[in-house]
C-alpha cells in the first residue's frame, strides 16, 4: 500500500499489545508507529540503521548519547546509527513515526 493515515495506523496500534507497529518495509527504508504510555519506560537498544523520529504527538525527552531533547509534535529527531538513545519523563503519551534507513534489520 503507497499510502496510509495516521488515524488508521494509530486504531491499528491500538488493538495490539504491542508498541511499535511495523507498517512499510523495502530494502532500503522501513517505518513504523512507536507508542510510549505516560510514565512508561522505553527500553529500545542503539541499531544497526540510520533513524529519524517524527513526533505526532505527546511530551516526553529523548536521551540521545548522553544529551536530552525535547520529544514534542513536529520535531524531527535523528539518531544516527549504533548511537544509544531512549525516551524518557513521558508526560503525555508520546506517539511517533520511526524512520529505518535501511530497513530495521
């Protein structure tokens, strides 16, 4: 599918128990919905791939090799590859489009 909607993307997400939903895979990119509940703890580990967040919604930081970010709707955040890094302090629930490049291996 060449398209998709946040809304439907987000239900879908909804309906599993899990928080990152993988929705486009091709060898050279791969994307997903990564859903983080208030207070919640993010325990992701640095990957192989380039990443880029994009903040739909929610309030949170990211810790990005040592440094904090604000995680807020319309940042763009990069995380370059093998760099560790972890959201945190989830004031509201944090909701993102997770941007692999290549495809998360």
């Amino acid at each position: 599918m060449p398209a998709f909607a946040i809304s439907e993307l987000m239900a879908q997400q909804a309906q599993t128990d899990e928080r990152y939903l993988e929705f486009l895979r091709v060898p050279a990119l791969s994307m997903g919905l990564y859903v983080l509940p208030v207070g919640s703890v993010d325990e992701q580990r640095p990957h192989q791939e380039d990443e880029v967040y994009y903040v739909i919604r929610g309030r949170a930081q990211i810790n990005i090799a040592g440094q904090d970010y604000l995680a807020e709707p319309g940042r763009i955040i990069f995380v370059a590859a093998q760099v560790p890094h972890h959201f945190h302090a989830i004031s509201e629930e944090l909701a993102v489009l997770v941007f692999f490049a290549p495809a998360e291996s």
